[in-house]
C-alpha cells in the first residue's frame, strides 16, 4: 500500500497537505504548552514537524518491514516517550507573545 500511494500525485499532495496541518496544530498546541510553562520553550516548530512526521516515517515499506508493531502503535509509544520527555523537564513560563 505504502509503495502505491507513493505513485499517485493526488495522494502526494493530500498527503502533504495533511501534514502541514498536523504540523501547525502541533506547533500551536506546543506553543500553548510552552507559554503555561507545561514544557520548556524549545523550538516547537522542529519539534512539532518531528512529531507530525512520525506516522509517514514509519510508514514506509522498508520501514514497516522493521517494526515490531504497527506503524501508528510505533508512532504513539514513540510520542509518548516525547511527551513524558517534554514533561519532565522544570520549566517556567514562556516569555513569547501570543
């Protein structure tokens, strides 16, 4: 499946088209994050443009042959393990503008 849409233009661009949105939500929703002082103020961009490319990353062909799960079971212990990260770090309030 992974090898086939990577064939068709339109699932390309649907693809990325997703992805940009999952990458501004995640980098606002970060940026909330980081402005209550729940995680450190870090680059959230980079950080939410890792996070939303996990699922496409693991869902290659040569990549799903690795996997001991699914790609979106891979996908979610692995942001879970971003989180727990993020979380864990003492933090104070971020000092950028909304």
């Amino acid at each position: 499946f992974a090898r086939d849409l990577s064939r068709v233009p339109a699932a390309q661009r649907l693809r990325d088209q997703h992805s940009a949105y999952l990458v501004a939500v995640t980098t606002q929703l970060l940026d909330l994050a980081a402005q209550r002082g729940d995680i450190p103020d870090l680059d959230t961009a980079a950080l939410a443009h890792v996070m939303a490319g996990l699922g496409a990353e693991l869902s290659t062909s040569d990549v799903i042959a690795t996997l001991r799960s699914t790609p979106k079971q891979a996908a979610d212990e692995v942001l879970d393990i971003f989180l727990a990260g993020l979380c864990a770090v003492p933090t104070r309030p971020s000092s950028r503008e909304s």
